[in-house]
C-alpha cells in the first residue's frame, strides 16, 4: 500500500492489498477499500462504506456522508461502490436514510465524471456514465449502461431505464423507458437510442425491434395499457420488450412522452 503521510486513516479502515491514499484525504468509519484501489487528494471517505477493487477516486470527491435530508437521524445507512469503478474531481455520493432502502448503491464499471451528485438511496447499475455537473435527487434508479448528460438533473423517486440516454441539460421529472433518448427542461423522448445501443453490440434486427416496440407506444395514439397489449402479443417472450413492459407496469411518477406527439 502507497498511504501518504498527511493522510487521516481510521482505525476501523480495512484497506485490502495495492491500495493507494493521496495526501490530506481523510477515511473514518466502518470502511472498507477494495485491492488496487487508487484514492486522490483530499478525498473525504466516512460513515459505512464499501469501495470495491481497482477502483479510481479523483480528488476532492466526498463518499459516505451523511444524506442531505430534513428527516435523517442519523441511522447507520451505507454507500456501496462496485469494483472499477471511476470517480471523478468533486464528485459528491450520500448514504442512504431509513426512509427507503437505508443504501446508495453504484454497481461495477460506472464513471461518474466531475461535479456529479448521487443522493441518498439510489441504484445505479452497471456501467452507467454521468457526464460532469450532473445530478440524481433521492430514490432514483438508473439502469445498467444508462447515460445521463452533463448538466442534467433527475428528480426525486424517478427512474431511467437500462441503454436509456438522457441528453445534456435535461430535467428528468418522469419515467425514462429503456433504451430511448431523452432531452429537454422536462425530459421528452426522441426515439430508440441507436448510437448507443451499437456501441453496445446491438444487432441491426434486435434494434430495429425495438424501434417497432417504440412505434406502438408512442405513436399510434392508442391508450398505453393498449399498446402494451399489443407488445405483449406482437413480441411475446422477448427479453428486451419484456424489460420495457416491466419497467412501464411498475411506474410511479408516469413514463415521459415522445416530443412529436
């Protein structure tokens, strides 16, 4: 281990083998940094934490502390980061409160780029990209592979499906579908997100499904538990589809409508 002199390490830190700690950062607490972790200057690590293996934490950023909520009392919630994951200049990630899942969870091989903020209680899957400046309220979910643009903002309790895309200087006040794009103050949907599902390895025949899928939804200007109906027989047993039915049946806030309605 490479731990600088002037950097403050508890004594119930467990730092695992080949981990690295820059100067004047600070880890207290129940904390745990997984084998080849490499952790900037004056990074500031606290509460029950666990960072998992090879993973990169630029300076300044801020992990563990304490929710920025009226009604936390200071219950022992968590932050749990997966393996290879990148955190970048000033990134700021809440632990969870007892009024929902008492975690905030960011799964293995996101980045999240400078400036990022990640409330209290949210799930982020694997391999999501938050572009600099941008930010998750509380209760959020995000989808593996989802990007959220720079500048953009998600609201409390909303949700952005798997592959989706959310465009920069958005505001995300309802339900984004997997695998479509989104963009605007509040947040509209313009299509399939192709570029990023080739990027992917999506085939040609499984995106071109999912463009059809997206037809029935949003532009046949039927009623949405029809056009489920209606996906449910045309693609029956499909995965993908699948995921976007579950996904619309489990909505709270309400699924964002295309633009060109």
């Amino acid at each position: 281990m490479k731990i600088h002199p002037t950097a403050i390490i508890g004594s119930e830190v467990i730092l695992e083998e080949g981990v690295e700690v820059g100067p004047f950062t600070v880890i207290e607490g129940e904390v745990k940094i997984g084998r080849g972790t490499k952790i900037g200057a004056r990074v500031s690590i606290r509460g029950r934490t666990t960072v998992g293996e090879e993973c990169r934490i630029f300076d300044g950023a801020v992990i563990g502390e304490e929710p920025q909520h009226l009604k936390y009392e200071g219950e022992e919630s968590e932050v749990i980061i997966g393996n290879r994951v990148v955190i970048r200049e000033f990134v700021t990630v809440h632990r969870g409160t007892k009024i929902d899942r008492m975690k905030t969870v960011i799964s293995d091989e996101c980045m999240l780029m400078a400036y990022c903020h990640v409330a209290h209680d949210c799930i982020l899957g694997r391999g999501v990209i938050m572009a600099s400046y941008s930010g998750l309220s509380g209760h959020c979910d995000v989808g593996e592979y989802a990007f959220i643009g720079g500048l953009s903002g998600v609201h409390q309790w909303t949700r952005v499906g798997a592959y989706a895309m959310v465009g920069g200087a958005s505001g995300v006040t309802l339900d984004i579908p997997p695998f479509t794009m989104a963009a605007g103050s509040r947040a509209e949907l313009y299509g399939i997100n192709v570029k990023g599902l080739e990027r992917r390895g999506f085939s040609k025949e499984r995106i071109e499904k999912l463009k059809r899928a997206y037809k029935i939804l949003f532009k046949e200007k039927i009623l949405l538990k029809d056009a489920i109906s209606k996906l449910e027989k045309h693609f029956e047993g499909d995965e993908d589809i699948n995921l976007i039915i579950d996904f619309i049946n489990s909505s709270k806030r309400g699924i964002a409508r295309d633009a060109r309605e």
